[in-house]
C-alpha cells in the first residue's frame, strides 16, 4: 500500500498549481485563437485588396460611368462574396443572376441594367439559355413586332446600343409612330418570349426600341398566329383525290385561317393540309374546320394532334418569313 500511496503522491499536486496549469492553457490557447483569428483577418483582408485589384483591372477595360459602377456595387451585393465584384464583368450568368435579384429588389434601373449589359460586351451573344433581356437576342436574329388590333412584323436584330435595340423591319412593312408601345417577340428552342417596349425612332427600314428586362415566356404559344399569304393545298382526312389549291389567311401553331375552295368544305370537316413553309419537305398537318366566315368564303382550322418537332417549325416560318 505504501507504495501506491507514493505513487499517488507524486503525481498529485496542490490547488495553486492546477490553477497556474490551467492559466498556462487558457494563455495557450488563447494565443492559438488570437493568432488564428489575425490571419484569417489578414488573409480575407488579401482577399479583398486583390478582388479589388482585379476589379480595378477588369474595369478599365470598359466605357463604365460612376452611376454604373454604384448599380454594379449595388448588384454585387447579392454576390456570397460581394468583393468578387470583378465577376459581375466576366460572366454574363452571375451578371443577370444578380441583377435580376437587384432588379427585384428596386436597387437598379432596369434601363441602366440593359446598358451596362451592352457595354460589357454582353449583348448580342448566342446562349443556349433563355434571353434575361431585349440586350441577349442575338444580332442577326428574327424577331416579330406586335401592336395591339394590328398585324405583326417581321425583322431582323441589327445591332444593340446601351439605351436601344435596332431592328431592321422587311421591306414595305408598316409605319410604326415614335412612342408607341409594341411587343418584341422572340423564338428560341425553349418557347416563345415577349417583350415590351417602346418606339425610340425610326430612320428608314430601321427601328430603335427601348429594351427591357422582363421577358415573358408565351405559355400558350399553340395561340399565336401570324398573318401569311401562301399556297396550301388540301384534302378531306383520307381522301385519295388529288388536293384543291387554296391559300392561307393566317397560321399559328394551333390552327389556320384559309379560303376555302369553291366553298366545297363546312364546318365539322377534317382536312388535310400540305404547304412548303421552307425548301425542305412539305408539311402535312391534319386539322378540323371548327367554323366558317365570310359566307363560307373563309375555313378556320384546328390543327389535331400537332407533335413539337411539327410546331417548332411552323414558328420558324412564322418568325423567320421562310419561304
């Protein structure tokens, strides 16, 4: 027993020692978190100096105002890192990211947020993505311009300014007055979308419209119809007579308006339609005329059973006038 208890003994120590052991620790620690605690400190403020740095690079290289710059601070805040600001000038994603959440915050003009976009070089890019913006449709790219009780028109993207999208209309198109509201709209593999804008000016067979950062995505783009005037041939569903010429009025993706020939068809009917929307092969749509105008003059078709490849292709001729 004597020899436990020495044992004991020996590795026991009294109060004012475990005291001093147990400060010895803490300052140990202590020090570990303090030293820890300045270099993350120093670290994040390295961080931050050279965002800035290349920030400060980045920014150079673009014709931006201060008033631009405070809508890029104010957009960059909704960065996880806001420092990283510089990111907002290299990637087109986290630009309209952040500016769609400043946008909805009220922090950002949505007229500034097009220009910066055209001066960062943004505008006009081919994306696989659906356009945040009038500034994304690409140049060169079909559009059709919409006035409410009017008929649309066609036109081609001719370039973006920071205040304006140009569009050159085709030849003969109608007038359009300065300051009237019209929808651009737009087709891409992902639907069809809509923008509102305004007349800025017109010279010649050219447009400049006010952009817009809102698009709407057509939900029920089977209703949008264009008016058209081409050949079309058709049938009763089955026959095996040989088709009557007629022409089309209007075509939309769920339906058409036609003459009807010889009055020969009347409501309740199912044809058979084929026209040559482009060079490649004809189409053939079967639709049911669900009514008659003009004293029978007129069919108005609906389109059955219209598979999406089908569709897509209507629309291509509707926005790109394919002949």
């Amino acid at each position: 027993m004597d020899l436990f208890t020495d044992f004991y003994v020996g590795f026991s120590s009294t109060p004012g020692e475990l005291i001093l052991a147990l400060a010895a620790l803490i300052v140990f620690f202590g020090g570990l978190i303090i030293y820890f605690v300045v270099k993350s400190r120093q670290a994040a403020r390295e961080r931050i100096a050279k965002a800035e740095e290349a920030y400060r690079e980045h920014v150079e290289q673009f014709p931006l105002t201060p008033s631009d710059e405070d809508a890029i601070e104010a957009m960059a805040r909704h960065l996880n890192a806001p420092e990283r600001k510089y990111l907002l000038l290299v990637s087109q994603g986290i630009y309209n990211s952040c500016a769609e959440r400043a946008l909805e915050a009220g922090e950002v003009a949505e007229q500034q947020v097009a220009a910066i976009r055209v001066k960062l070089g943004f505008a006009g890019r081919h994306t696989t993505k659906p356009p945040a913006s009038t500034t994304e449709i690409p140049s060169g790219a079909a559009v059709l311009l919409h006035q409410e009780g009017e008929s649309s028109v066609r036109g081609r993207v001719v370039e973006h300014e920071p205040t304006a999208l140009n569009v050159e209309l085709d030849e003969g198109a109608r007038e359009f007055t300065y300051g009237s509201a019209i929808t651009i709209l737009y087709q891409t593999n992902s639907g069809i979308f809509a923008f509102e804008s305004v007349v800025q000016s017109r010279e010649g067979r050219q447009l400049r419209l006010a952009h817009d950062e809102e698009p709407k995505r057509m939900q029920r783009r089977q209703y949008y119809r264009q008016r058209v005037d081409m050949p079309v041939y058709v049938r009763p569903t089955g026959s095996k007579k040989e088709p009557l010429e007629s022409r089309f009025l209007d075509v939309g993706g769920g339906g058409a308006s036609l003459k009807n020939p010889s009055r020969k068809f009347g409501a309740g009917t199912d044809l058979e339609l084929t026209f040559h929307p482009s060079s490649d092969a004809p189409l053939n749509l079967h639709g049911r005329v669900v009514r008659t105008s003009q004293q029978g003059e007129v069919l108005h078709v609906n389109f059955e059973k219209l598979r999406e490849p089908t569709r897509d292709k209507i629309f291509r001729f509707l926005f790109r006038g394919e002949k």
